[in-house]
C-alpha cells in the first residue's frame, strides 16, 4: 500500500502535493542544509524531504525527496551529516 500511494504521490501537482502533506502527513522534523530549510513529513508509511521557495511551508514546493522507510530516510541524513561535518575540517 505505501509504495502504491508513494507513486501516487511523486506524480502529483505542486499544489496537490502541498494539500496532501497538509491533510494526511505528520511533520516530523526540519533540519537546515545549505543555509536552507528542510521539512521532514510521514505520510502513509514513507517519508518525504520538501524544500519549499522561500523556506515557508505555504509557498510552493521547490524540491522533493521520498523515502521508502525510516532506515533509508536514516541513511541519507546520515551521509548528508558526514559530508557536512568532512567538509568542516
């Protein structure tokens, strides 16, 4: 069921998919890349990574990234805090 609503969801609209994260997402968290805001939402068993212009939830959705569960969701903020941090020293 989530893969099948996953793919529903990366075809939709910039609008729909502000609509959907209102209506059935749980925002998890934010975190900031690139002096960028990043939300986190769980929505229906997966996770998406959403950019939106101008940093507010409201605008339109500059970038998106879904992930299939919370282990894969891991990895990649985990290999995004790793460059991060290699990119300091």
């Amino acid at each position: 069921m989530a893969m099948w609503f996953k793919k529903l969801f990366n075809g939709l609209s910039e609008r729909k998919v502000i609509q959907m994260m209102r209506e059935r997402g749980s925002l998890v968290g934010s975190r900031e890349h690139a002096g960028r805001k990043i939300y986190i939402y769980m929505i229906k068993g997966f996770f998406a990574q959403v950019m939106f212009r101008q940093d507010d939830p409201v605008e339109a959705v500059e970038y998106i990234q879904t992930f299939e569960d919370i282990n894969q969701l891991n990895s990649h903020l985990e290999q995004e805090f790793k460059s991060a941090f290699l990119a300091t020293r």
